[in-house]
C-alpha cells in the first residue's frame, strides 16, 4: 500500500495502565489502513477494541506510539486541533448512540456545525440533508426518547458523517439493537460506504458482519492476533475464538 493511500496509519502504538504494575490495553500495534476498506475489528472482550478506536479519534491518548489520519500524526497536534481534527475528519459511532438527550434530531445532527461556529441556518440545512439521507426527515424534531433505538443509531450516523470525513469508526454499532434494526443500520452504512468510499473501522462480535467486510482484523490480549490482509490462519483462529 502507497503513502498517499493509507487513510490511517498506526505507529507502534500503545496504551498502558499502571496500578502497581503496567498492564497494555493496546500493545504496540503497527497497521495500515487504506482509502475506502472497510475492516471488521473482532476479539474478545477486554482485547483493547474499543481502546485502539478511542486512539485512533483521538477521544484518547497514547501512552508511545503514533496515530496518523492522512498523514498527519495527530498526537503532534495541540489539543484543539486534535479536536478539530476529530470532527471533521473521524466520525464515530457507539453502541450507546451517544446523543444529546435534550436536544431534537436536527438540533444533534447540527452540532459539530454549531461546534465549528457555522450559522445555525446552515448547520440546519445541511442537517436536514443528512437526515434525510438516513431516512429520518419526518423525525427531524424529536428527541432521543422520542425515537427507536435504530432511529437513534441512524441520528448518529447522520450527526457523525456531516463533515463528511474519510474516516468512520463504529464500536459496536448494533450491540444495543435488535436484530432487525441492527441489519437496517448495516445496510445503512454499507449504502453510504458506497456513495462516499470512506474508510469504516467497525467493531462487531457478529461474524457474519464481519465477513460482509473486505478485510478482518482479530485483536487479542493488546495486539493483533490476525489480519486477512495478511493472511496465515484466520480461519482457525476464528474457530478457535468464537
Ligand atoms: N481507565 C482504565 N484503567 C485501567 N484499565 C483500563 C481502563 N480502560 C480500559 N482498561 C482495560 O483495557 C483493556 C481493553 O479494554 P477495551 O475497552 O479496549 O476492550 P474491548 O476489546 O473494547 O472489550 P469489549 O468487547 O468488552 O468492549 C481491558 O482489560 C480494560 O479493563
Ligand atoms: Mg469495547
């Protein structure tokens, strides 16, 4: 893979926590990720998924080792343009949806805008848009509690792809929904994924999601344990861990 098509790029990159004695989340992970793959994380809990996704959206810090979003290495950058950066560049999706639990759909879907001091006339118009990309244009005005789980997650969606960044990372995405709204979000990003060829990281327990994706990656205790863009023994390992 060329530079110039590596849309995330990790560095020897590691996560540690010290309570007597130092134990790494995420133990240096070397990975390359190009321009439009969609990669399924698997693992078992604990295997430090959701740690290599908060890194990687620089929700969080890394104890050494580098994070790079085309290019740049973000934990070079002061705290405000890695926020910056995480806006417009990395949207992310969890499993919890993350909403704002008092502000309607557009309000939610329109805040990195607002975020990003855009008037609040445009911010709602290019809301509206995405809302109704998702599918939601009658729900514009509800709220979180006013909506069903796969309503919510759709919201997210909308909210977290406004920028339309080359990244989007999902940490289980369908783990709090049933299985027929789960599917309803997969197929969602899997349309959007092919309008807009971003790069999806997305963190799934579910193998057949994972094998609807290009590329699967397995992590375990820190590191990874397999990666079918170099391929050895997925399939055992598969076996053996789920
Ligand atoms: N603040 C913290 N302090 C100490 N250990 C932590 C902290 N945050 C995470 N960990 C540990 O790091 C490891 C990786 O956690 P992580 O949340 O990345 O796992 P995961 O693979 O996402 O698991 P799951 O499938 O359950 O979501 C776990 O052993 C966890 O206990
Ligand atoms: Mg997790």
């Amino acid at each position: 893979m060329t530079e110039s098509n590596s849309v995330v790029r990790l560095e020897k990159l590691a996560k540690a926590y010290t309570d007597g004695q130092t134990f790494y989340a995420l133990n240096h992970i070397d990975l390359e990720i190009g321009r439009g793959e969609r990669v399924a994380i698997m693992g078992p809990s604990g295997a430090g998924k959701s740690t290599m996704l908060n890194l990687i959206c620089g929700l969080d810090v890394p104890t050494s080792g580098r994070v790079f979003i085309e290019g740049t290495d973000i934990s070079q950058l002061s705290d405000d343009l890695r926020t910056r950066l995480r806006r417009e560049k990395v949207g992310m999706i969890f499993q919890s949806f993350n909403l704002l639990p008092t502000l309607s759909a557009l309000e939610n879907v329109s805040l990195p805008l607002r975020l990003r001091n855009r008037s609040r006339r445009e911010a709602e118009r290019r809301a509206r848009e995405m809302l109704e990309r998702v599918g939601l244009h009658r729900q514009a005005t509800h709220r979180p509690d006013e909506m069903s789980g796969g309503e919510c997650q759709r919201v997210a969606i909308a909210r977290a792809l406004i920028f339309d960044p080359p990244v989007l990372l999902a940490d289980e995405p369908t783990g709090n929904l049933d299985s027929a709204s789960g599917e309803g979000v997969l197929q969602l990003l899997n349309e959007l994924h092919r309008e807009l060829n971003n790069t999806i990281l997305l963190v799934t327990h579910d193998r057949l999601t994972a094998e609807s994706c290009e590329r699967m990656l397995i992590l375990r205790d820190g590191r990874v344990a397999e990666d079918s863009a170099h391929p050895s023994t997925i399939e055992s390992v598969l076996t053996e861990s789920l």
